[in-house]
C-alpha cells in the first residue's frame, strides 16, 4: 500500500469514528481505533443485525414453516397446525398416544419436569435398569416427545442457556432458530404457568422466552447454530441443504411451500443436481454451512429429497441416518411392489381411530363440567372438529378394507 493510500484509508477511519460517536457500539469503535479498516464496517453490520435480548411472549411466536428439523411427528402435524393455540392440544394428543401405546393410564410429564420419582428414574435405579417398560422398547414416538420434555426439565433446572432468534412481523414473531425451545417453555407454562418457584429459588414466568430479534431470516445462520448443536437427522440434513441451494439460487426461481402438495415437494425443487448446481465458488462455503467434512456427502444428502414419500417421513420421524435411508431405498428399488397386509392397515386405522375417541371424550368432559351459554359455540365447534377426524379414520378403515 502507497503512503497516499495509507493516509487516505487513515483518514476514511478517522472520519467514521468521529462523525457520530454516539452511533458506534464499543467493538466497532475498538475496531476502527486499532486500524481495522473495512473489517469495522463488516463488525459494525453484524452488530447492528442483532438487537439485545428480550423477553417475548411465547404466544405470540409462530413457527417457521421451512425450518430444516421437524419437532413434532409428521401425523399429529397432519391433524394439526403448529400454532401458539394448538400446543396444548398436541401435547395432550401426543401423551394419549403414547399412553395408548404403552398400555397405561397415566404418563407422568410433571414428575418428568420436577425430576422427582419416575417409573425412568426407577429403572435406571435397578439393576436391570436397561430394560424398557413391559419388557417393550420405547417408540419413536415417545422418544421424540422425551426430548422436548428433556429439554423443557433441563431449561428448568438450568435456565436457557442460549436465547432463539425471531423476526418480528405483522401478526406477532417468526422464529428463525430455537423451535424446540420455544416449544419447551410452552410445555413450562403448561404445568406451571408464571410464577413458577425453581429450585434455586428463582422466580420464572415461562409465558415469556429470552430472545434476539433479527431483520430477516438467514438460512445460513440457521445452519450455523445447527451444526453447532449437531443434532439434525439426515431428512432435517437434506432440508438444511435445499434451503441453502435455494438462497444460492435466488428464492425467485422456487415456489413457495404453501404452493407445493407437501413440505418434501418444496425441498425436492432442487433435487436435480444437473439442473441446480452448487454455483461456481460457493462449493467450500456449502460444505462448511453443512459442517461436512467431505464434498460428496453434499450429493448423498441431495440424493435424500428423492425418496418415496413414505420412506421420506419413515426417516424423519425415526431419526434415520442417510446410510440407512440409502439401503432403505436400494431394498425397495429391488422389488416391483411393496404391499402393507390388509389386517395391519386395519389396525392401524382402528388404533388412531381409538386414540381420537379416548381425546373427543376427555376434551367434551371437561368442557361440559363446566359449561355455561359462552362455552357452548366452542364445543359445538369442538364436536364438529372431532366428528370430521372420526369420520376421515372411519374412511381409512374402509379403504383397508377393499
């Protein structure tokens, strides 16, 4: 760099620092006094990307509907929408179906969150503490809803460590990182709503959840705090990498998931690796997003967004990895057909069929208990609701059946 140059960039620092110190935070005022140049202006963007930390309410937080992992399962997302007024309701259908499959009446998720005697706790206390309830494995349904309840008693016992990021829009806030979390301190202020006394004596009202309010959606930030945690499955892989190749691409050539048959139909847009390839110098920049350590995984991930639908859902909801997922594949490939026997559809009909009764009747008991004349529109509507699945199950049976 030429003495004219070095003068010229001095004095372009000179004129940022002291044009409006009181627009500077201290790390991009740090920045420009020990010559950082350029690298201030880039210090100053990602601060300014970030607001301090706020206490939001949690029921005024909606899901993003392309946000790479799923929390919950793929049937109960069929029957309901991940909204702040349907948590509740898929909680309590959640545990009614894992009761069902248990074969027990009760399911203690308090004990659970408090951490005091659980039938877990006493097999983990016996010398066969290994063995599963009823001499049965958990499901992958129970053990997807352990998770969120381990996290929801982990965030109890240990405060959040790591606050989610929103986006604020008209109706309220999109979450862009912490799904989970935000679903954690739902299941938090459905037991113990505010005021709820820890057992460090802290006082903790979970209806609100620290968060960092951002201007917009960033899909690589989103995989950066992904890969951090490490803990997507291969299905939430091969949306975290669709996501990006679509950034990379431009959102204006892919349709919007609300306009696709389903959320596999919106990633599989870039399934075709010939049609969308990685553009030329962002390849290092995918692999590092990834947190991959070798470029062909990229294709292996890609391959995923081909699956057969069910096959798709199969590995999402089991936390399948791709290797699996690939043999899965390769084993249906080298068949003409795969038939489900007509008794096991039926079945299954008939057990969601049950688990749909068992939930209409709980929910009609407790609204009639204490019905008056500004509840009854809400249960008629209720009723209406329930009517609809049942008859939708019915239809199922019947189809098994032909």
């Amino acid at each position: 760099m030429s003495s004219r140059e070095r003068r010229r960039k001095i004095q372009d620092e000179e004129n940022l620092l002291f044009a409006n110190p009181n627009t500077l935070d201290p790390k991009t005022a740090d920045a420009i006094g020990f010559g950082l140049g350029e690298l201030a202006l880039d210090i100053a963007a990602a601060d300014s990307e970030f607001q301090p930390i706020e206490a939001v309410s949690i029921h005024e937080i909606h899901p993003n509907s392309i946000q790479p992992r799923y929390s919950i399962p793929h049937d109960l997302a069929e029957i309901f929408v991940l909204h702040p007024k349907n948590i509740v309701d898929i909680f309590e259908r959640w545990i009614v179906e894992v009761q069902l499959e248990r074969g027990q009446k009760d399911y203690d998720v308090l004990n659970y969150l408090l951490g005091t005697e659980t039938d877990r706790g006493e097999r983990a206390e016996s010398e066969d503490g290994d063995a599963s309830h009823g001499g049965l494995p958990a499901s992958t349904k129970e053990l997807a809803l352990m998770k969120l309840i381990d996290l929801a008693a982990s965030i109890r016992r240990d405060g959040l460590s790591n606050p989610i990021s929103l986006v604020q829009r008209d109706n309220g806030y999109e979450i862009e990182t912490g799904e989970r979390r935000w679903l954690a301190y739902h299941i938090l202020y459905w037991k113990f709503g505010d005021g709820d006394k820890r057992g460090d004596g802290s006082i903790v009202n979970w209806s609100r959840i620290p968060a960092r309010i951002v201007k917009q959606v960033d899909v690589w930030r989103q995989a950066s705090e992904n890969n951090a945690r490490d803990n997507l499955n291969a299905i939430s892989r091969a949306r975290q990498l669709a996501l990006l190749l679509m950034d990379l691409h431009g959102w204006q050539h892919f349709s919007q998931i609300q306009a696709c048959a389903n959320e596999q139909a919106f990633y599989s847009q870039v399934a075709d690796g010939k049609a969308w390839r990685i553009p030329r110098g962002q390849g290092e920049r995918l692999v590092n997003a990834m947190g991959l350590s070798d470029a062909g995984q990229l294709r292996q991930y890609r391959a995923l967004l081909r699956l057969p639908g069910d096959l798709w859902r199969k590995g999402d909801d089991e936390d399948l990895s791709e290797g699996e997922l690939r043999r899965m594949k390769a084993s249906l490939d080298s068949v003409t057909r795969v038939t489900v026997p007509r008794e096991k559809r039926k079945k299954d009909a008939l057990a969601r069929l049950a688990t749909d009764a068992t939930l209409w009747r709980n929910k009609l008991r407790k609204e009639i208990n204490s019905v008056d004349s500004g509840t009854r529109p809400r249960i008629r509507k209720l009723i209406e609701a329930e009517i609809r699945q049942l008859l939708r199950l019915m239809a199922d049976i019947d189809e098994s059946e032909s």
